[in-house]
C-alpha cells in the first residue's frame, strides 16, 4: 500500500555552522538575486498566461514553459532559503533555474501529462481563496520572495515565517545554533505557500493539502512500501518517476547497485551558463527594466491626456487654493524657450490659467515679463509661490508696502482678467522670462485664491503613444533575451527508438 503523494517536491537542509552575523548583511547580498527575480516574475506571469490558454484547449501544460516556471520557483526558493525566508544556509545561491545538486534546497515540480481543461478557469482564483487567506497569515502581505527584504520585516509584514525566522536569527546570534524546531516548523510553511505558488501557476490540479508538512525532507512527496514477504523493510523514499520493466536501477536488472552486470550511464553534469549567456541575461535585465520605466511613463501620459482633459481641450491640475497676508501672490520667474529643439511651436499649444477669490472680493491675474513684475512690486509686500504639495504650499514673504496703484491700470500686462467670481487668462507658448501675478483687482491686501493651471498639449496624445509603442517592443526584446539565456537547451543523447545494448555474458 502507499500514499498519496503531492506532485510538487520543497527541501531544505539546515547548515550545521552558520555564521551569527551574516544575517545582518543578507538583505545587501540578496539585492542581484531580487533584481533578476523581478523581470524572471515578470517573464513567469507572461509565460502562465499563455499556458493558461494552451491548457484550457489542448489540456497540456507547454514542457518548455513548464521548466521555466518551475526553475523560477526554485531561483526564489533558494533566494528565500539563504535570505530571510529560511536563513538555512551561508551557501550563496547560484544564478540559474536548474537544480543544482550540491546547494542545500531543491524544489522539483512532476510535470503533469494532462489537466483539466475545466479547473483551469477557476482553480487560480476561486478555488484557491482559501490557500491564500493560509499564505497570507504565514508570508503576510505583498510577494513572497521580495517583501521579506525591505524594512517593513520589522513590522512583521514577513507574517509568521519572519517572525519565527527573525527569532531564530536573534538566537543564532548569541548562542550559534539555529533551533532545529523553529526551522522545521519554518520549512513546514514555506512548503505550504510554494505547493500554493505551483498550484496558482497552473502547474497542477491536486489541490495543496491542509497539512503542515514539516522538516528538511519533503514528508508529503514519500512513498511507502510494503516490504516484500519475508524481506527486509523497505524505508521511505523521496518522490521520483517510477522506473519501467527492464530500466537499470530495477531489481535483477544490470546497473542497479549491488548487481552484476553493465551499470547505466553516468549521469551528465548540468551545463552551466556560458559567458553569452550571461552576458544576454544581463543586457534582457536592462533592457526589460527600462522597458518597463517606459510603461510607467506612458501609461501616466496617457493618464493626463484622455482622464485630465477637459472639454475646452485643456489637461488641467487640481485646484489648489493660496493665500497670502501681503498684497500679491506671485510665480517664480517662468523661463520658456520655445524654439528649443527646434520643435515646432503648434506642438505646445496654449496655457491657462483660472483663479476664483476665496473672499468675495474682485481678483485680478495677469503675465507680464518677470522685470516688469519687479518693477512693479519693488517696495511691496507680497508672497513668491515656491512649491506646492498636496499638504503643504511653501511661500518667500516679501516685507513692504502697498502698491502704488491697481494692477489693471498698467500696460505691463501680457495677458491679464479680473473681476468677480472665476477669471481665466489664456495665452500661447512663447519664449521669454515670465511672472504670474494675483492680486485683488483694488490692490488690497490678504489675497486668497483658488486656482488651477492647464495646457492644450496637443503634442501629447502621439508622446504617450510612441512611448508605449517603444516600451512595449523593448519589454519583448527584453524577455526574450531572459528566456534565451536562462533556459537551456536539451542536450543530445541518445535516441528513445534506439534499442539497449545486451547484457554481457555471464
């Protein structure tokens, strides 16, 4: 008889001597691991995106993709288990997808011939609530593998596994050891949250267990065997392919250890990453960052051009509303060139500018040319508008006087309005050394406005266009040079048709 056992495999195997300090540092060591994660998730959303498709009509999961996404798992498993998801191991994780024999954590995923057509429609979300309300309480909020590296690990953010991995820290570092119950019960979660990880990835269709399966060997993929009548008891072993009639390594059959006759082949060393390779990593990894700067640009551009226009046209701010006890509310001095680039002047379009007095009294708002303005102004008291934030507007305050006569009166003006209620002034970009004034229309004191800027900006429309456009190729570009460089091509070997040699003689 044996049990049933869960396809996707987690190991981990605790260092007898770590270092007490190191862990301090880890958060600094791990940050080219999580750079290359970041655009490896990136590349693992896309890729399940497709083999949610190619499952729903063919119900199978593409091998090639499969490989991939299960070494981007295993590249975060290895990251969580030297960093601050396990503090396991000193050994620094190596750059690859593939297993590697020789490093204390392992994940393999048995790759699944068929899944339901049906399941996955719903099993990633619906199905999966639960799973993650579980995750959720073990890993706490944001990703898994990136959220335990920022600051917000002291505010327990890292959920129980942080919590329970910030106290073996705490004791490795005054007594040496790492408490093997913690690390167990450790390695019993992140069990958990990566059979989940696999499951949402479309992966598999056996639903994770409710079954915290501690310790460093996977207790949940053994098989158990009966032993056969009159023999010796067979022990658990971990989860592998079952071997077919007349393969080495079956009883009786030549190549299994303590059998005569012809051993099997040698197993081949993993190929490591070529200098190319790397150097193609490396260059994707760029290349998909800046890609997705672009995105994040475009999509803000786009954001102001179709949410933020107005029906006149303009792409307006917020109001925001200022005040001032002197007698002027004044601009820093706006240097324009328009002609810079040589960009053609119709591409700026037209600026405005509307003011509404907050106090009832009649409000004037006018450009001029900044010298003019301090002429103006020289000897009065008013306030230089230096910043404005959401909570907060800076001002200079200029001590001084009245001014000697109402601004409307003045052919300073390039453009100006005033009167009660909303004023509005508009005037096309042009080059110059220009001041924005409000003031009362009578020249009095404590000015008090609320007041919002806007542009026709009819240039902006094909800026974000062209700027997703080029994001979007350089976002492929960049992908594609990832997935060359980090899945490996199969190696040659011999064919499946071609028949075994004959045992020798005896």
């Amino acid at each position: 008889m044996s049990t049933t056992t869960y396809p996707v495999r987690v190991d981990g195997a605790l260092d007898d001597r770590l270092n007490r300090w190191l862990w301090l540092v880890k958060w600094v060591l791990v940050i080219p691991h999580l750079f290359v994660l970041a655009v490896l998730w990136i590349a693992f959303a896309v890729l399940s995106f497709v083999a949610f498709f190619a499952i729903l009509f063919t119900g199978r999961y593409p091998r090639g993709i499969f490989e991939f996404n299960v070494g981007v798992l295993r590249w975060s498993w290895r990251v969580q288990f030297y960093a601050y998801g396990a503090l396991g191991t000193d050994k620094y994780p190596p750059f690859t997808l593939d297993d590697v024999p020789d490093y204390p954590a392992h994940l393999e995923v048995k790759y699944p011939e068929h899944l339901s057509r049906g399941l996955v429609l719903v099993k990633w979300w619906l199905l999966a609530i639960p799973q993650y309300i579980v995750v959720a309480f073990f890993v706490g909020s944001g990703t898994w593998f990136a959220t335990q590296a920022d600051d917000r690990i002291w505010a327990w953010s890292g959920g129980l596994v942080g919590l329970l991995v910030l106290v073996a820290a705490v004791v490795l570092l005054f007594t040496g050891r790492y408490p093997r119950s913690v690390f167990d019960l450790v390695l019993g979660m992140n069990r958990w949250v990566l059979r989940v990880a696999a499951y949402a990835g479309l992966m598999v269709d056996q639903y994770p267990p409710f079954r915290l399966d501690m310790g460093g060997d996977d207790p949940g993929t053994t098989r158990l065997n009966e032993p056969p009548p009159g023999g010796p008891p067979v022990t658990d072993r971990p989860y592998r392919e079952p071997l077919q009639p007349g393969q080495p390594g079956q009883p009786g059959q030549p190549g299994q250890p303590g059998q005569t006759g012809q051993s099997g082949p040698a197993p081949q060393p993993r190929a490591r990453m070529s200098g190319g390779r790397i150097v193609a990593l490396v260059l994707g990894i760029i290349v998909t960052l800046a890609s997705i700067a672009g995105l994040v640009v475009g999509g803000a551009l786009a954001w102001l051009d179709e949410g933020r226009r107005d029906s006149a046209g303009f792409v307006s701010s917020d109001q925001v509303t200022l005040s001032t006890t002197g007698y002027a509310l004044v601009s820093e001095n706006l240097v324009i060139d328009a002609g810079a680039a040589n960009v053609p002047r119709d591409w700026f379009g037209d600026t405005r500018v509307r003011v509404t007095s907050t106090t009832g009294v009649p409000v004037f708002v006018g450009l001029a040319r900044s010298a003019d303005v301090q002429s103006y102004l020289a000897g009065v008291g008013y306030a230089t508008v230096r910043s404005i934030g959401a909570y907060r507007t800076s001002y200079d305050n200029h001590v001084g006087g009245a001014p000697s006569t109402p601004p409307a009166g003045l052919e300073i003006w390039r453009v100006q309005a005033s009167g009660p209620g909303e004023q509005t002034i508009t005037w096309p970009i042009e080059s110059g050394d220009w001041t924005l004034v409000v003031m009362a229309a009578d020249a009095s004191a404590n000015v008090a406005v609320r007041a919002d800027v806007g542009a026709t900006a009819p240039a902006l429309e094909w800026v974000w266009i062209v700027v997703l456009a080029s994001a979007g190729l350089t976002l492929l570009i960049g992908l594609t040079l990832v997935v060359l460089a980090v899945v490996r091509r199969p190696q040659p070997g011999p064919s499946a048709l071609q028949a075994p040699p004959p045992a020798p003689m005896q």
